[in-house]
C-alpha cells in the first residue's frame, strides 16, 4: 500500500512574514506562575518556598546543586566577554546596540536638547548639590547644571512655579540630589536616561506604589553600578524573565540573539566581584541552586528543544487530511526530522488558529506527536546544538555555566533597572506592570 505524498512540501521557518516584528512577541513570564513552580519544586526538594516576591523575583527555574568552586571552561570556543566593537553578527546583521535608528528610538536623546534654563530653580539646586564637596571642577558643574535641568524637563516641569511646588517636598530633593550624583559618577547617556526615568517615577507615581519606593531605591544604589552590572542585569532579564515565541528555528533565533543578546556582551564581566556588588546593593539574589543554560532553554522552549521531532510521514497520519501551511513546520534542532513552529502547549491555542486547524482530535494528534520523541538536552550534547544554531549562542552556554549567572535571580530593584537599561540600549520596553502592581 503506497503512502500518499505528505501535504508539507518543503519545511520553512515560522512566522517567516513577522521577521522584523520579534519584540511584538516578547512575552514576561507570568510570576504568578513562577512562583507556583518555584514553591512546588522547593516542597518537592525539602527547602523552604520563596513567599516575598519584593525581594528576589523568581527565576524561570532552578535546578542542581550550587558549588563554591566555579568551574573551569574547558570548551574553546570565542571568549565573547572580551570583543570589542561589535558593529554586526556573524552572519551579517547590523546589530541595534550599534546602531541606534529614528524608529527603534522614537524619543530625542536628552544629549540633543538643549538644557540651557534660566531657571532660580535650577540654580538653586545645582549650587546646594556642588556645595557639599570641596573640590569642584567646571566640567562637574556643568554636567551637574546639565542633569538638574534635564531631570525637571523630564518630569515634564517647565514652568517655575510648577518646579518650585515638585521640588518641596524632601524625598524629591533627595531623588534630584542622587540623580545628580549618579550623573557626576558616570556621565554617560545610559546612567543620565535610567536615572532620569526613575526620578520621574518619583514625583508622579503615587508614594503608596510600589514603582515609587522601587524607583527611590534605584537612585540610592545607581552611583555604584557600573555598566558591566547593567551589562549582567539585562542578561538575567532576557533569559530568565521573558521569551520570545517567534524563536523556532535557526534565522529566529539568530535574529533574536542580534537584537536581545549581542549588544549586552561587550566586555561582559565574569569576575565574580561584580555579582557580589549586585547581590550585596540587593539588585539580585543569589541562589544556592545553578540553572544551566541548557537547561533555561529547554523549559522556555520545551517544544523545541527537549523533543526529536518527527517525520513527515508521521505528520500526515496526524493530519488525517487536513493541511498544515508549510511555514509552520521547521527543521529540528537536534535531529534530521521536523517540529512545529510551537514553543510549548501554552501557544498551541494561537498556532492552531493561525494554521486553520480547527478539529480537536487533530489538534491533540499533532500535540502528542510533538511530543513522541522526548531527548534530554544537556551537556556538550547540548552545547553543541546551541553552536550549530549561533557560536555567540554556544558562547552565552558557556559565559552563563561558567560565571555566577547561573545562580542568580533578579530582584524588583534589579527588574527595574534591567527594563530601563534594555530599554535604552536596544529600544525594548518590557512590560513588567505585572511586578509592580
């Protein structure tokens, strides 16, 4: 008995026609969920649950023991730590952290306006900041004038009755004089744009939120960060707290490591100081359990990476008939057969109505056969998947195995601060209303 020809006639990467639209299905893990997996897993392992989500947000997943002893990186492949001016990805991409266009950044740079206000104000706050210290050159007090100036045209004030009235109160003069030393510390645009968002959740969200006492707090630790410990947040916030659903195959996840990934590992820091610092300033927590990479991919993209796949063959004894569009079936990973363009059961609501595939009983034919050749995904078996997808992404398995980024978390002040960065850097805003409300 002859086998009719399967209805799929030539794999294609899903969402092909969505290419340059990645960010619109960037998704925040849902920490209500977190934090239901966290607490089974603790009960299932005898440790103690995680009930104050204000202190440490919980990560996707935790798994294997912590060691003191960091382990050595025996697999030689390019340090990304130590590149500089990375201007495109390997396969020729320019990369948006180098290239920052009218359309990723609809907003003006505060570097391009003009900041100059006559303003008693103004004056009034600059001389009191500068007359704490001894020593003052004109180069800090005009970057001093400048941020004062910048911090009131931000939170929309530009007349001097309306500054004299938001500056009254004591704790927005405190926010004005950390923004001011945070800007004296590191005159730079990505520390003058996280601290100026921050003062404007000061003076307008109400002092019972949340976002309010969280922004007060990042001004008081800003002036100690660095931008290897924004570099280090942002990493944490991609990988552990949100995904992407577009990423099924090679050119999704290549385009997805271009624009969420490689503008961050410039001069990324594995000295385990810079985790401590973090830890210590309470912007993360770290864990006594690792999260491999491995395994952080495996379950935000189980469909993917934690099955075979399956044979067209198979796929048309699912479909009973029915037709699939070829674009969302897409080559395996880590075999020579093909997965739907699906990340996990979670999607399956949306894809199956992308594909026109209404039956019920086909749709939980196809489910199972997703799922009817489960692999375990880790180890050089693993990282070698990662390479043959990008050798920046098998590079990222090995920075985040082999740094204490496996075992830290986020905290809300290390979530905000993460947002703000990405959010300057690549031109991202992550919703993370959800932590904060």
């Amino acid at each position: 008995m002859s086998v009719a020809a399967p209805v799929v006639h030539s794999p294609a990467p899903a969402a092909a026609e969505q290419k340059n639209i990645l960010s619109d299905e960037t998704m925040i893990m849902d920490p209500g969920a977190l934090k239901t997996k966290l607490a089974a897993a603790g009960t299932a392992a005898g440790s103690a649950t995680v009930a104050d989500v204000t202190t440490k947000m919980a990560p996707v997943h935790v798994d294997t023991a912590y060691t003191q002893e960091e382990p050595v990186n025996k697999n030689k492949r390019t340090d990304i730590s130590s590149k500089k001016e990375v201007s495109q990805s390997p396969w020729g991409n320019v990369l948006p952290g180098t290239e920052k266009t009218a359309e990723a950044f609809p907003s003006k740079s505060i570097w391009a306006q003009d900041t100059h206000i006559d303003s008693p104000v103004i004056k009034t706050c600059v001389a009191h900041f500068l007359n704490h210290y001894g020593i003052v050159t004109p180069e800090m007090k005009h970057q001093i004038e400048f941020i004062t100036a910048a911090a009131f045209r931000q939170a929309g004030v530009s007349v001097e009755a309306e500054r004299e009235r938001i500056i009254k109160p004591f704790i927005i003069q405190d926010a004005l004089q950390d923004v001011q030393k945070t800007y004296s510390a590191h005159p730079e645009e990505h520390a003058a744009a996280v601290a100026l968002r921050a003062f404007c959740d000061v003076v307008h969200c109400p002092p019972t939120s949340t976002r309010h006492l969280v922004a007060i707090n990042t001004l008081k630790v800003m002036p100690y960060l660095s931008q290897e410990h924004y570099r280090i947040l942002a990493i944490l916030l991609v990988f552990l707290y949100s995904r992407n659903s577009h990423n099924v195959d090679t050119e999704t996840f290549r385009q997805y490591i271009d624009k969420y990934v490689m503008p961050f590992l410039e001069r990324f820091p594995t000295e385990r100081s810079f985790y401590q610092q973090l830890d210590y300033l309470h912007c993360t927590a770290l864990e006594t359990k690792e999260t491999p990479f491995a395994e952080i991919l495996a379950d935000s993209y189980p469909l993917l990476f934690r099955y075979r796949g399956f044979t067209l063959e198979e796929l048309q004894t699912s479909l009973r008939g029915k037709h699939i569009p070829p674009e969302f079936i897409v080559p395996s990973f880590n075999s020579d057969l093909y997965k739907l363009a699906l990340v996990d059961e979670g999607m399956a609501s949306r894809f199956f109505r992308q594909t026109g595939i209404t039956d019920r009983n086909t749709q939980n034919h196809l489910l199972r056969l997703a799922k009817k050749h489960p692999t375990s995904f880790n180890g050089e078996e693993a990282l070698d998947i990662l390479e043959e997808i990008s050798p920046v992404f098998a590079d990222m398995g090995d920075l985040w195995d082999s740094t204490l980024l496996r075992v830290s978390t986020l905290s809300l002040l290390g979530l905000y601060l993460a947002q703000a960065y990405v959010k300057e850097i690549i031109g991202e805003d992550f919703d993370l209303s959800r932590w904060f409300e």
